[in-house]
C-alpha cells in the first residue's frame, strides 16, 4: 500500500479521495515545523503533503529517502525547493485548479469594491455619516482590465469578467502561455498603453520578486486601480505608499502582503500598513482570495486525481 504522510490541515475528504487512489494517509496536522523531519523519518513514506507549515527543501528530502512525490495543497510552491525535488527524483504536485474559481471570483469583488467604494463607505456608515455624492463610483464596464500573469489565476479571473462587458488584456512572460478567446495575450507595453486596472495573477519566484515595481507601474499611461491575489513578494510594496500619494494609483486592493506576520513587520513595513491600512482607497484582505468552503474540498478532490494518475504510471 502506498503511504503519504499529511502535515497540514485538509479538508476532511482526503481520507477518502486517497483511498480511493490507492493511498494510505498518516494524518498529522498538529505536528511542529521542527518536528516534520522526523516524523518523515519515522516511517518509509512514498508522499508528503503540505499546505504551508514547513519548507520543503534537499535536507527534509533526506529523512524521506523513499518519497516519490510531495504534494502542495494550494496553486503556490514557493515553500518547495523544486530544484531539490528534480534532482531527488521525486514529482511535484500542486493543486491551482482547486482555488482557481474562488481567486477569479474574488479579484471581481475586490475590484468593484474599488470603483464602488464599498469598504470606505461601509466604515463612513457605520460611524454615522452618510455620503451619497462623496462615495460616486465608476463602472467596471467602461474599463480595460489588465492581467499580469495568464495562467490558472489570471484565465480564471479573465472569465469571471466577461458578464461585464469590460475590455480584458493579459500578459504573460512565459511564452508558452496560450492566448484564449476571453484573455487575449499582449505585450507589456501594450498593456501600460491602454490598461486603467492592473491585477497580478504571476507565482513567487526569484525571477518574479519585486517584478510589479515602481518603474513598472510609473509607465502605465492611465491612472490605476491595482489589485494583487498572488503573492506579497511579487509586489514592490515600497512603491505603492508613494504612487498612493500621488494618485498614480487610484486604489489598491491587497490580498497579500510583502510579509503577512503583521506581529513581526520591520519599521518600515509598519509604517507602510499603518498607512495602508488608514487609506481609504485601500482595501485590506488576509490571503484569503483562493480560500472558501468549496476550494478547500476541491483541492482535495484535484490532488488525489493527479496522485492516482502519477502512481498508474509505468515505473
């Protein structure tokens, strides 16, 4: 029988979904960090399953000599030295087919609680004020929406629009990104030209780090909305206070944080959220873009799918 070991919270179905491919599960989310190794030591698992507890790297693939594939449950394997992984011989799967619907649909709540001012005047409301004229919103219809990054996220978010009547442009800097008929590719350039509301749908990587910056962001022709589902660290939030100030950006709504520890930022990211966190035009989320009931099962279901399949292949 294979065996995985799980060192993360996941939805109940596992169990079954992974007996079904013909996997046994060791259950242990309340294990430590530091623990991890030698629980995978423990026992002569062929899989390791994590959300993001621990990072998978070469050391922790030395207590698991037998693994034949770690899994991460969510789209994201910035905490996986694939590197290591490749060379260990062990597969990598991940799941972004499980959240992509939950990611798409909530970069278009964001996005019109921009234009709309929803979260402003909700907090105008609630300490009495009513404030039909200084709350005027735009609508999403007039605008063109930029994607940077096509991939699961960004086709996801491209097709959640398409009711609205908007013009939807991507860009993607991997070329074997394709086209699709509701998220036509272009290049950056292109994009700065003609875009008003620019949303980052790009994964962490040290060729990603910082790749939405100041510079990027100065070329956009029109002033911007900006929206980030992705990752923190792919965002230089050094910029944004600034381009706030000025009105480069319109609006900012942030799903992701350069460093989401909110107990252990550096002065200057405290000062960057109390900034933040006091604009109007800003709206704050905790990197919940990819999390609702129904992703948290899916990815279950998308995992055990791609486990099954990667365990009938020839040896």
């Amino acid at each position: 029988m294979i065996c995985c070991l799980v060192v993360d919270e996941m939805h109940p179905s596992l169990k079954t979904l992974m007996r079904e491919a013909g996997v046994q599960i060791d259950y242990e989310p309340d294990l430590l960090p530091a623990e991890v190794p030698a629980a995978l030591a423990k026992r002569a698992y062929d899989g390791l399953i994590v959300r993001s507890k621990v990072r998978v790297t070469a050391e922790l693939l030395r207590h698991g000599p037998r693994l034949r594939f770690v899994a991460r449950a969510g789209a994201g394997v910035d905490n996986i030295d694939v590197a290591a992984l490749e060379a260990a011989g062990v597969a990598l799967v991940n799941a972004p087919e499980g959240n992509s619907q939950a990611v798409g649909e909530f970069a278009v709540g964001t996005l019109l609680a921009l234009l709309r001012k929803v979260a402003a005047a909700d907090a105008e409301v609630r300490q009495g004020k009513w404030q039909r004229e200084a709350n005027r919103g735009y609508e999403l219809q007039a605008r063109t929406v930029g994607i940077i990054g096509a991939g699961h996220m960004g086709r996801s978010f491209a097709r959640c629009l398409r009711g609205f009547g908007c013009t939807v442009l991507g860009y993607d800097h991997d070329l074997a990104v394709a086209a699709t008929d509701y998220l036509p590719l272009v290049p950056l350039q292109e994009l700065q030209q003609r875009c008003d509301v620019l949303s980052i749908h790009i994964p962490y990587s040290a060729q990603n780090h910082g790749f939405v910056n100041e510079a990027l962001l100065r070329g956009f022709r029109h002033k911007l909305w900006l929206l980030n589902t992705a990752r923190g660290e792919v965002l230089d939030h050094a910029a944004l206070v600034p381009l706030l100030r000025e009105g480069q950006l319109r609006g900012a709504a942030l799903d992701v944080l350069d460093n989401e520890r909110l107990a252990s930022l550096k002065p200057e990211q405290q000062a960057r959220y109390e900034w933040l966190r006091a604009a109007p035009n800003v709206v704050l989320t905790p990197h919940v873009g990819g999390w609702t009931h129904e992703s948290y099962q899916r990815i279950n279901e998308v995992l055990a799918q791609k486990i099954g399949a990667l365990l009938r292949q020839p040896a």
